[in-house]
C-alpha cells in the first residue's frame, strides 16, 4: 500500500500532517517528506509512505472503517473504474473533510494505492475481495 500526497506552501504543514496522521493513523516515521519545485517556483512538500504486511492491512482496514457510508457505497458500485490492469485499487480520500471522517474525492485528494499481495481467480475474484474488504 501507499499513501502520497502533497501540501502547498499556503497550508499549515504540521496542522495538516497532523490530521491525516491521526485520521489514518500514520507513525510520522513511516512517513517520507520532501520539498520540491512547483510549477511557479513555489515550495511544495511531497508526503509519501508505503506500507507492507500487517502495516498495510491495518491502515486498508482503518480506512475502509471510517470510510462514509455514500463514498464506501460508490466505490463498490465503480469498483472496476478504480482498479488498473494489475488488480491495483485507488483510492482518492478528502483531505479537506477529515474532521467529519474519510470520503472519496478528487481534489487534492490523499492518494492511496493497495496493490494485492496474491492475484488468484482472475479479476473479477478481485473485484469481490476487494468489495469484501470494504463493506
């Protein structure tokens, strides 16, 4: 699994780590953050973690624990449009909502990848355990 996003030099760096790892809960250790070039020239720090094994389904199972009811409900229904030719699923969680717990969302989004251990019975196997996993 991993976990990346990106935090402009307008946002309050610590206050927002901070939610996303409690919301998450994300050691900072497990954590890489780096400064990098916008496109203007402006800062902008880069968050990415990757996690394996036990790390990797705890933080699966956090998230789709305290994924909304209408978000958890779309991503079943697209689940297929959410997955790439290696049985990858992405998911894009709400920053800006994390308060009110975890919703899907496109901007600026929390970009997670769970790439699956063990590909058995096809895609549409997959489909299922995944579905599984977040009901």
């Amino acid at each position: 699994m991993t976990v990346t996003f990106f935090i402009h030099a307008t946002e309050d760096q610590e206050r927002l780590l901070s939610k996303i790892k409690i919301a998450l809960d994300i050691p900072e250790e497990q954590l890489v953050i780096e400064n990098i070039q916008g496109h203007f020239g402006n800062v902008i720090t880069s968050v990415k973690g990757h996690f394996i094994g036990e790390d990797a389904r705890k933080l699966s199972l956090k998230i789709f624990e305290n994924l909304a009811a209408d978000s958890r409900n779309t991503l079943i229904s697209e689940l297929e449009k959410s997955m790439d030719e290696h049985d990858s699923l992405y998911l894009r969680i709400d920053r800006q909502s994390l308060d009110q717990g975890l919703s899907l969302s496109d901007e600026e989004p929390i970009r997670i990848k769970l790439k699956p251990r063990i590909r058995a019975g096809g895609r549409e196997a997959m489909i299922k355990q995944y579905a599984e996993l977040i009901r």
